[in-house]
C-alpha cells in the first residue's frame, strides 16, 4: 500500500506563521510591560517593534494572494471615533497617574 503523506500547501504555511507572529508579538507586549530594567524593556521594545513589522508584510502578502479577507471592511467614521475614545481615556489615566506621582511628595514654596 501506498500511502500519502498530507502535504501543507503554501497559504497553510503563511497563515501558521501569521498566527505565530501575532502570538509572539502578544509575548513581546507582555514581556515589554513587565520589564523593570530598561535595557531589558527596550529589547523586548525592539523585538516586538520587528515582529510587528513582519507581521505585517505577511498580511499583506496573504492579502494579495486572496488567502486573508477581513469579514468586511471597518467604516472610517467607526475607527476615528473609537480612536477618540481611546486617546480621551489615555489622557484621562495619564492624568490621574500625574496626581499619584505627585500626591504626597512635599511641595516648594
């Protein structure tokens, strides 16, 4: 009997290293936010910074090929607002980080 080893076509291939990047670069993050060296946490930055980098020339092949459709494209309307959102509540934490920092150290005058 002559049996057939399954073989991975190429659009298999891409989409698990895809995964394994988005995967890494969620690694990376964790390893970025928990880092309280800096030297250590800018390596971790730079890593990730790369893996996004190769995350998205492998998007982009994938979409090119037809082999990675997004379930339908994002209104702009949606994504600036949301964005807003998410700046506001940035600028919000920002500030309320500013007055723990500066909650009770001694003030001049």
């Amino acid at each position: 009997m002559n049996q057939q080893t399954p073989v991975l076509q190429d659009q298999d291939i891409v989409y698990t290293f895809l995964a394994d990047l988005k995967r890494t670069a969620r690694e990376y993050t964790t390893a970025v936010t928990e880092s309280n060296c800096p030297a250590v946490r800018q390596m971790f930055e730079q890593l990730l910074q790369s893996t996004l980098k190769l995350q998205d020339q492998t998007y982009q092949l994938m979409a090119q090929q037809g082999w990675y459709n997004t379930s339908s494209p994002a209104v702009n309307q949606e994504i600036t607002k949301q964005m807003q959102t998410y700046q506001q509540t940035q600028m919000q934490t920002n500030q309320l980080i500013q007055q723990n920092l500066n909650f009770g150290q001694p003030t001049s005058g």
